[in-house]
C-alpha cells in the first residue's frame, strides 16, 4: 500500500516505545499521525516531541482541514476538486463541491478495463458499507471511483452497473492527479482510505468480501474515536496544545482555545433553544473562573444550567501572551436551524 511520503524523515517513538523514522502528516484526533500510516497517542508525546511534531508540521507546510473544499490545499483534496463526476441515473454530470467541508478521508475505488474485478469490488456490501460509514460520520468521507487505464465509457458502465453513492473522476483529468497516481495498487484495482494528505489507512485489498469489509472497518473504527465530542480527545487535545501555543505564540498572543463544543446539537434542539452565546473567563491554569451566558428568552434555571455546565464541562488551553500563559476571554457561539 503506497503513501505519498515527504523527503524528510525523523526519528521517533509509537506508544510503545518502539523508534520509527517518519515525517509528521497532522493532528488527527487524539493522535498524532505520520506519513508512513503511524498513530501515535498525542498523550503519549513529551513536551519536546509536541513542539517538535508542531514545527516540522510547519516547516512541512501541512494545512488544516478547509472548512470549504473550494479552499482546501491538501494534496488530495485539492487534486479532486472540480474533477469529479456524480452519476445522476442517466449520465455522469459535473459534481460542484464549493461551500461543502473539505472531506477528512477519502476511499479510493481503483478500477480497470477488467469490469469483472472492478464491479466485484464496488457490488456485493460495499454500497450499503460506504452509504453506512457516510451516514455515521457526515462530512468527514468521500468515496471515489478512479479509473486505471480506463476510458470514459468505462466510467460510465461502471456508475450504470454499480449502486454506490460516490463520486467519479473525470477521466481526461486523472493525468493530473499525481499524488492519487503514485498511490495505485501494484494490481491496478482494490480500495484505500486515505487521508486528504494521501496517508494510506486501509487497503487495497478488495478481491474478497471480507477484504473489503476489513477496510471499511479500519477507517469506521478510527472515526468512532476521534470524535469531536469525546472527553478523551479533548484530554489528548489538552495535552499537546498546552506544549504548543506558547511556542507558536512566542512572539505575538492568543486568546483561550477551547477543546471541544460541550454542546450537543440534538439536545438543544430538543430544548428548543437555536442560539447561544457565553463569555468564558479563563484563568492562566486553564481553569474557567466565570461564565456570562447571554439570557435571551432563558428561564433562570435554564440559565443556571448553562453556567453550572460550561463551568464544569470545558476544557481550555490558556490565553498566550509572548510565550507566557496569561488569563484571557473566550467568546462562545452556537447557533442551529429549528
């Protein structure tokens, strides 16, 4: 399974202190991930090696997740953005992916001429397999189907003959596609997760059932545990950008970085409340002294139950000031659709 690896490599340790030469790749959830497929605990890390995952990540030029796709410079990304096609039921038509979340992962469906192997692979439970994974974790997949030496009526009786909900790529534009062309199957066929910065997850292997279902599995199980609500990925959190900010703020300031939303959006809807804003007044432990929680049409108990929660139920990494924690102010807001 190729990855599409930077130059330099550096030494390091995998949770069980085990010396790994790899070069960092992002922050991905409670791990820290390198370009060779490595998840290391960001728990795990000293101090030292935070900021050093932190500055060769800079140095790397390595981006975070676009909040639009349009927007997004990770490799594969920006490789599949305005090449891909969505199959309508009768054609494949340009698939526009402005002012959509640029996608964290990306299955790749490597097909070929063989239309037996490449059918094989994106039939039987893969459908439903992906339409699963997509449903669970909104925003963070997309599949896509690229054709290896194929022409575009391969495409096409492939989209025809296939039940999947993913994309395809337009066919004249693969050529330009260089990080996803490095990272073919030596086969030319079977299914990879990936990352947006082209770390291989999971695969190729799809010739069986069972292989296909073992990728799926891979990339839904890392997802089940980098979710943005979890306490333990705001701990992990906690841990490494405590080391980090006051290095990336050495010279200028930051206000109070919160590690996750303590709301959750079904509950408020199911309140019936579609707005909230609070001011944080985080001391330079990290520790909040006060919450204002802007009343709107509250009732005072609910009020009460806003502060007493966002009291207890946040984590924060102090305000930086020139390298120094100091105390600061963070302004919350949440706003959803009826």
């Amino acid at each position: 399974m190729a990855t599409f690896a930077a130059a330099k490599a550096d030494n390091w340790k995998n949770a069980k202190g085990e010396s790994f030469s790899a070069t960092p790749s992002e922050v991905l959830g409670p791990w820290a991930l390198f370009d060779d497929g490595t998840f290391v605990p960001l728990s795990s890390l000293s101090n030292e090696d935070c900021v050093r995952f932190y500055k060769e990540l800079k140095e790397s030029g390595a981006t975070e997740r676009s909040a639009d796709w349009k927007t997004a410079t990770s490799k594969i990304s920006a490789e599949l953005y305005g090449r891909l096609l969505n199959y309508s039921g009768s054609e494949l038509a340009p698939y526009s992916q402005s002012g959509r979340p640029e996608p964290e992962f990306y299955i790749i469906f490597f097909t070929q001429a063989d239309k037996n192997m490449s059918w094989n692979e994106l039939q039987r439970s893969t459908p439903q397999l992906y339409a699963d994974l997509v449903k669970a974790h909104p925003d963070m997949v997309q599949g896509v189907v690229f054709g290896v030496g194929d022409t575009a009526q391969d495409q096409f009786d492939i989209s025809v003959n296939t039940k999947g909900d993913w994309m395809f790529t337009v066919f004249e534009s693969e050529v330009q596609m260089r990080t996803l062309a490095h990272m073919i199957p030596t086969n030319f066929y079977g299914i990879v997760a990936m990352t947006r910065n082209g770390v291989a997850l999971a695969g190729p292997d799809s010739t069986t059932d069972d292989q296909v279902k073992a990728t799926f599995g891979k990339l839904s199980s890392l997802l089940d545990h980098m979710k943005p609500n979890d306490p333990k990925v705001w701990l992990a959190k906690l841990h490494y950008y405590r080391a980090v900010q006051p290095v990336a703020f050495a010279d200028g300031r930051s206000d109070p970085m919160l590690m996750g939303n303590p709301l959750v959006a079904a509950m408020l809807r199911k309140m019936k409340i579609y707005k909230v804003d609070a001011t944080f007044h985080v001391a330079a432990d990290g520790k909040v002294s006060s919450v204002d929680v802007t009343p709107y049409d509250m009732a005072p108990d609910t009020l009460k139950m806003f502060q007493d929660g966002f009291q207890r139920g946040t984590l924060f990494v102090p305000a930086v000031d020139h390298g120094k924690f100091v105390d600061g102010v963070y302004q919350y807001h949440m706003e959803i659709a009826p």
